[in-house]
C-alpha cells in the first residue's frame, strides 16, 4: 500500500556550475532539479467509519495525532457561540478524571493533548504516545459537562467578546463575513453577548450528541510508529465508538452585490483602517479552473513581489502589507483582496486595490510574470516536504474533496501547464470588479468625503453589521 | 544522582545536530549543517547589531536596515531582491531584536548558489539611498502602527522596559523612534551600515540539502571579497539596582480588559539563571496543570489569562508575569495570588512529581525545536553570536536543563523575584 512517488520540479531548470571568475551582475543559475518525493500514507478504515492514515517517519523520538471530523460548517443560529463553548468543556473533565487530574497527566508527560468539537491533537515524546493519545480519546468520548466549568467558559467568552469590542481587525472578520455570506449563513453568523448568555449547559450537550461522532472521521498519525501500532492504538482508543451518521450540510445560495458598493463601519479610535474587497466565489479544488486561479491570485496579492504588495506598499507606502487570497473547496467561498491601511490614505488605497483587480481582470499578464508565479508554486511545492505531515495531508484532502488519486502527482505538472489565456479567463470569472463588496472599517470622518467625491455606492453598518442610516 | 547531573542518561545522540565551523579571512564566520531529508535549504546571516547598537537619539535604526537591506544592491535593482526569491521559488524573511537581525532564505536545494550570491550582494554593496530610505520610511510606520499603535496591549514592552533599563539601550523598543527616523541624514545610515554590516560581525549558516565541500568553494566565491570591517566594540552598560518597586499606568484605546504586568530585572542570556527562570515560567504558567493557570483560572476563576515569561536578551532578561481578569477581578487582587505563587516557590522546594514534570516537558520541547532547516540554522547561529561562540550551545541546552536542581529553582526565584525590585504596570482601557 505504501507508495513512494518521485517527481523533477519541471520549473526549475536543470544547470551546471560553471567554475568562471565571478561576474557579480549574472546571478547564478539554478543546479539540477531536486528530486520531490513523498510517502503516501498507509491507510485502514474502521467499521464504526474512522478513516486511520499514518506516515510513518522517524526523524524524532516524537509521535503526533489529530482526529478531524468533517461535519462541515455548523449552523448555530440564535445559539451561536454553541459550538465553542462545546469546544471548551471537551477540555474540562471526563467521566473518570477532573480537569486537574487530565492536565496533570498530560503534563506529567511534557505532552500536548487538546480537543475541539471538531476533533482533537495529541502529541508526545515516543515513549509517552500511547498514554497522551488514550488521553485525547477519553476527552473526545467520555466528557463530563461539569456545570461550574459551563459557567466559567461562558463567563469567559463574555469577557473575550467584550475584549475584542473596540478591535477594527476583530470588527472587520465579524462584519466582513456577515455582509458576505448574511447573518443566517454558517459562514456569516457570529457570537454576541445576547447568543452567549441565551446558551445553557443541555444545548452544548445536545451539540455534542450530534456532532462529536465517529461518522465522517479522520484519525491521522505522523511520526516515530509503525502503522500496525498506529492502528491498533486506533481500534483500542475508538474501535467501540458509536455516534450519529453526520450528512455534509446543502446550504443556501448567496449572491455577490448587483453593483460594487462600499461597507462602512466606524471605529472612532481606529489608527489604521482594514479595507477588504471581497467576492463570492465557487472554487472546488477539483475545478478545471482551480490551478490558474491560484496563480492568478498568486501574482495579484499573494506575497511581497505581487502587483498589490508592490503597489499599496512600495510604491506608496500605505500598509505595511496588502495581500489577497482566495478561498476553495466544497461550498461557496471568497476571494478578498485586503491591507491595513493608515486612516487618511483609505480613499487611494480602495481605488488602488480596484485598479489592480481590473488590470488582472482585461489585460495579459505577462509570461515572466506567469513563469515566475510558477516558479513560486513548483517551490513551495518543494519547501512544503519538510514537513512529514504532508503525505498525510495530501491523502486525506484527496478522501474529503473527491479528487482524482493523483491530484498532488499532478498538481505541478497542472500548474505548470496554465497559459496567461487561463490567468486572464479566471481572473474576470473569480476577480469581481462590478459586483464587489469593499468593506472599511475605521475611523470614517478621515476619508468619507474621498470616497464619496469617487462615486461610490456607500453603506454604513454598526460593528454588528445592522444597517445604519447615513446622515 | 551523579548520573543525572552529567546528563549521560540524556537519549539524545539521535538528535544531535551536527555541524562544521570555520572562519573567512574577513572575518565571516561560516557554519554548515547537511540534512538530507527534504530538498531544502536555509541560508542565513545574523549580524550582531540591534536596537541596542544605536545612538539614543537615532532609535529604530537597526531594523530600519532590516528593511533598507530590501532595496537591492550594485547588481540589483530596486524591489528585485524580494522578486529573485519567491520568481526562483523561495521564501525570505527577516527580523531585529535589541540584540541581533536575523536574514534569511529558505530554497530549493538546487537554488543554494542564489541563496549565497543575494547575501553577498547585501553584505557587499547594498543599494542605501535617499529613494530607498524615503519608502521604507513610510513602510515601517505603517509597521508601527499595525504591530504597536493598533493592536490591543501592544505598548507593554515599551512601557516596561523604559523603568526597567533606565540607562541601558533596552529602555527603547527596536521599532524605536519615527522622529529619529525622520530626522536622520543618508550619511548617517551609511555610517551604521559600515560599523555594523561587515563580516566580521556576521554568522553565515547554511542548512539543509547540501554538499559540504561544494558549499564551501561556493561560500568562498561569493564572500572571500567581502571587506573586513573594522572591530566591532559593544557598549557595555552597567545599570544600578532598582531599589524600590516602581508603579506605573498606561491607557490603551483598543482593549476593554484591563490587565496587570510585574517585570523585574534578570540576569542576560548566558547566564545560567536564565535557564533556571525558564524552568520557573513552565511551573507557573505552562500548561493547564501550571501553578497560576490552575489557582487563578480554573479553581478561583479569577483571571481570563495568566502568563509568566522570560524576555531574553544578552545582557540582561525581563522576567514577566501578567494577568487578565474575568468577572470584574480587581487588578490588585490578581497581583496578589501571582505573588503568593511567586512567594511559594521561594520559600517551599518544588514536589519530585512537579520536578520529573518539568522535565518532561522540556525534553518534549528541545526535540521539538530542530525540525526545520531554518530553525536549525538560527539555534547555530545563536550559539555562536550569544555563548561565547559555542555554537554547540543547542546541543547541550537539555544536558544543562536537566542539571538544574529543584534547590536551584527555589534561590533563583527567591533571587531574582523580589518585589522590591520590579515594576508593576497597570494597563487600562483608554475611554
């Protein structure tokens, strides 16, 4: 079952050194390609639906775990913050042990364990792993809800929310995502002090019978194990595991504005303002489109040699960094183009941010550009393998988004075969000019008239994204 | 007991890093570590300049250069520094401390001869100008405002450290002062490029997917050239004792939650104490089985957040503790079971259990902290800029964790902490 796949990077050209007196204006070329490899993981299901992946590798006396459950977003409507707080009271306590006395013995070990509603890590010198990932399983299955710890969690999520309420970063992830996807959107809703306070214990309990299951389970280990062990550690710590059957949610179709319009939100006391612009997208990994956009998007905002980056920052010196991003997968995401930006500048930078969406948008980037993005990519590709867990990740993005078996063997050989036809095509598919939302949030009074004297369909919102009217 | 203090029972020769060390004649000094795992390699420059090189009224100079040094060179155009590295499929980065910056990138492995030939050109003949220095003027007050004006309980440091190092460059922060920026002339940054930037103030470490002997010869093309500068004297800076505990308040437009700080004054980064403070901060305040995070957090439900940590730097250290409070705590009443945690381990030894703990804990770190090829090259270069040129120092940092005594703990703490000579900062929501 255990593969090793090899791979040149066809980017990076194959040279030899030459041994000349050095010229210093002709930077080197680079040497012969390295050869990429990586391990698939070995792979077992169990009966209960946990699918076990191990890599086995033994670099360090060192064993990690995680268990990811792929329930898909959760929509927790007037009870948002539900999942959390379920998130919390996994850590607080199980059936046979308090809180203090699983610290301790996770501490004892010098290991990591931590659980969330959606799975949980363990991690632990060689010797100490079984023990730390027996640990992580009892918190996953056998939680005990002890009210004070309920009380303490809720108490302290009160006092987080209150603690991000002046934050313009924290205000822009709320709003930016709320007037995106609409507040009855998983991807849209947020926790308040009113949702917090309306939660009791039995709704994080029912949360947890519904969604803390086997079902739809991911158990990956890397690291110093043979896979046999690996999976008899699986059996014994889930074999007898039973949950609910979890379904992939269908959520509700939204919609990009019908025209570009500009999102305000005051915050008085804001020193830099965070401008986003941002679009709906559909961007499944397994699209015919998926690797052109991420050159695309690679080449307008994706470091610090990209047109954003160069333009908002070099150039002019309004940020300290602007980027954009776009998001992929199952369900509808963004692409966002975003900088934090000092205060008196917004107005430019927004109009900056749009020209360099459209240049993207009508004009050819150009093949030194393209080549370059590439280059970046076969790279990263390449930097990526330090990492052991990768194999691991490959196979299980492959399990969870229905990619052919050879997506990441070809994934290079994909992105390498993108024309500047292809960037261009998605950018004006991905990339909205005319249907974008710019959500600002900052201190308004220094650049609304800018704005308004450029024409823009301006609305204004609270940090909560209600709409306000403008005087 | 003899045996656990020569550290033999360590397991650790499997996690050994090796290397090989040598000087150029200008001066450089060049450290080489073969990993073949992963095609990857890490190129690395530390000089050791940082804020506390500067002149008190030129502040924010040293990571001024962390982004002057950007801006290209003899044989590079402007910006083309950052597009060489990612458009040939690499990652660079670079940071300042008040000791040291630290240059880097991260290649492909068949990229290694770029990788040399772009901190050469650096270290050679940069390109520092009026243009350059204009922009990026800009780019780090944007930095500024991002990382200190605008972010919640940024002004910490700043705050504490000007009572706790009164008269030693510490009292400033590396981002330093945007009026000295402004006000300092293009000679004067050319001036603390040729005292600062040479090779005989540098590290060179490479590491990662290479030949050693190929890397030497490549080493020797692009570096040989370099010019030796002349000796680099650090100032050296005796502060006094602090004798009475200094108060202090400062208001915050982006919090809601206040929060409380006591730093007192700790021995530098050589020093064995400072291990000893490290060991101390993991009994208060690391993991959820830690002294303060078990009293405060989980049984008394005081605070939202407790911390204590170490702020190491070479010639003295700021040892932290802080807390945030949940349900309306009064900050005082935070300050007063942190110090009843601190007074506990000065008086009582910690439990053999709690002992075994710690250890545990920092073996299960130190294995932890090598895995990268840039990780790796940075801990060489450390050892080498920050103990005495031992570059060892990584491998040898469990053996010397593992010799401190529980006994150690309690007179270091009981040194060090003692309230007569800290600050307290209260850090409060500016309305």
């Amino acid at each position: 079952m255990k593969k090793i796949f090899t791979l040149a990077i066809a980017a990076l050209f194959v040279q030899a050194v030459s041994a000349q007196k050095l010229d210093r204006s002709q930077k080197p070329k680079p040497g012969p390609a390295p050869t990429i490899t990586f391990a698939d993981p070995v792979i077992y299901k169990l009966p209960n639906g946990i699918t076990v992946l191990v890599v086995e590798n033994h670099k360090l006396p060192k064993i990690s775990a995680s268990y990811s459950i792929d329930a898909g977003p959760i929509t927790e409507g007037e009870k948002a913050g539900v999942i959390g707080l379920l998130g919390g009271m996994l850590n607080e306590g199980t059936t046979t042990q308090t809180k203090a006395q699983f610290d301790e013995a996770v501490d004892q070990m010098g290991a990591e364990v931590g659980v969330s509603a959606s799975g949980g890590q363990a991690s632990a010198l060689t010797r100490y792993f079984g023990d730390a990932f027996l640990l992580m399983a009892d918190a996953l299955r056998n939680p005990s809800f002890p009210q004070a710890s309920f009380d303490k969690l809720k108490s302290q999520s009160l006092t987080n929310l209150k603690s991000s309420e002046r934050s313009a970063t924290a205000i822009s992830g709320r709003v930016v995502n709320a007037l995106s996807f609409g507040l009855n959107h998983p991807y849209g809703e947020f926790e308040t002090e009113q949702s917090i306070n309306s939660i009791t214990l039995d709704d994080v309990k029912a949360a947890y019978k519904k969604y803390v299951t086997p079902s739809r389970g991911y158990l990956t280990f890397v690291g110093d194990i043979k896979p046999e062990a690996a999976k008899a550690l699986a059996i014994k710590a889930f074999g007898d595991w039973k949950g609910p059957v979890l379904t992939f949610p269908v959520l509700t179709r939204v919609s990009n504005p019908a025209k570009t319009e500009v999102d305000l939100v005051n915050v008085l006391k804001a020193v830099q303002s965070e401008i986003t612009v941002t679009n709906l997208i559909d961007l499944p990994m397994g699209s015919p489109d998926y690797h052109a956009v991420l050159l695309a998007n690679q080449i307008l905002g994706g470091g610090a040699d990209a047109k954003l980056f160069r333009n908002l920052r070099e150039k002019h010196g309004f940020t300290y960094g602007a980027y954009s991003k776009t998001g992929s997968g199952r369900l509808q995401s963004t692409f966002s183009a975003s900088a934090s930006v000092r205060n008196e500048k917004v107005d430019s930078a927004v109009i900056e941010i749009l020209k360099e969406i459209n240049v993207m948008r009508t004009k050819k980037v150009s093949p030194e550009m393209l080549q370059d993005a590439k280059n970046l990519y076969n790279g990263s590709f390449a930097l990526g393998l330090e990492n052991p867990a990768r194999g691991a990740g490959f196979a299980s993005s492959i399990l969870i988004n229905n990619l052919p078996k050879d997506f990441y063997r070809t994934y290079l050989q994909k992105l390498n075969a993108v024309t500047a036809d292809d960037v261009l095509r998605v950018s004006k598919k991905y990339f909205l000019h005319d249907n974008a939302r710019v959500v600002i949030v900052g201190k308004t009074e220094m650049f609304l008239s800018g704005l308004k004297k450029s024409g823009f369909n301006i609305k204004e919102f609270s940090g909560y994204a209600e709409p306000i009217k403008m005087k | 007991m003899i045996l656990s203090l020569s550290g033999l029972c360590l397991r650790s020769t499997a996690q050994e890093i090796k290397y090989i060390e040598y000087d150029l004649d200008n001066g450089l000094h060049v450290i080489l570590h073969q990993d073949k795992r992963a095609p990857v390699v890490a190129v690395s420059v530390m000089y050791h300049v940082g804020s506390k090189d500067e002149d008190p009224q030129r502040t924010g100079f040293a990571h001024f250069f962390e982004h002057l040094l950007f801006e290209g060179s003899d044989n590079m155009k402007r910006g083309d520094f950052m597009k060489i590295v990612s458009s040939n499929g690499g990652q660079n980065n670079a940071n300042t401390s008040q000791d040291r910056t630290f240059y880097y990138e991260i290649f492909p492995s068949n990229q290694l001869e770029l990788g040399l030939w772009l901190e050469s050109e650096r270290m050679l003949h940069p390109k520092i100008d009026n243009v350059g220095v204009k922009t990026q003027n800009e780019v780090v007050k944007e930095e500024k405002r991002l990382r200190i004006d605008n972010k919640p309980y940024g002004k910490f440091a700043e705050n504490i450290f000007t009572h706790l190092f009164e008269g030693h460059p510490y009292s400033w922060q590396p981002i330093g002062s945007m009026a000295h920026l402004d006000a300092a002339k293009l000679d004067e940054f050319i001036a603390f490029f040729k005292k600062y930037y040479v090779p005989n103030n540098a590290v060179l470490t490479i590491a990662g997917d290479l030949n050693i002997e190929k890397t030497k010869d490549l080493v020797a093309k692009y570096f040989n050239e370099v010019p030796k500068g002349m000796p680099v004297v650090k100032g050296s800076f005796e502060l006094k004792p602090i004798a009475r505990q200094i108060v202090d308040t400062v208001y915050d437009a982006n919090i809601q939650i206040p929060a409380i700080f006591a730093a007192y004054r700790v021995p530098g980064m050589k020093s064995r104490d400072n291990k000893v403070l490290e060991m101390v901060s993991t009994i208060l305040s690391g993991g959820g089985s830690s002294r303060l995070s078990t009293k405060m957090v989980d049984e008394k439900k005081t605070a939202l957040q407790v911390a204590a940590f170490n702020y190491t730097l070479e010639d003295y250290g700021a040892y932290i503790t802080l807390a945030l409070p949940n349900n309306n705590t009064s900050l005082n009443d935070l300050l007063i079971d942190i110090d009843a945690e601190v007074v506990r381990l000065q008086t009582d030894l910690i439990s053999e259990s709690e002992f075994k703990k710690l250890q545990n804990q920092f073996e299960n770190g130190y294995v932890s902290a090598n895995t990268t090829m840039i990780g790796v090259a940075e801990n060489l270069s450390n050892g080498y800029t920050f103990h005495n040129k031992n570059t060892n120092d990584l491998n040898e940092q469990l053996a010397q964790i593992k010799s401190i005594t529980r006994e150690e703990i309690r007179d270091v703490a009981k040194k060090y902490l003692s309230k007569d000579q800290r600050i307290v900062l209260y850090y409060l929501p500016k309305k």
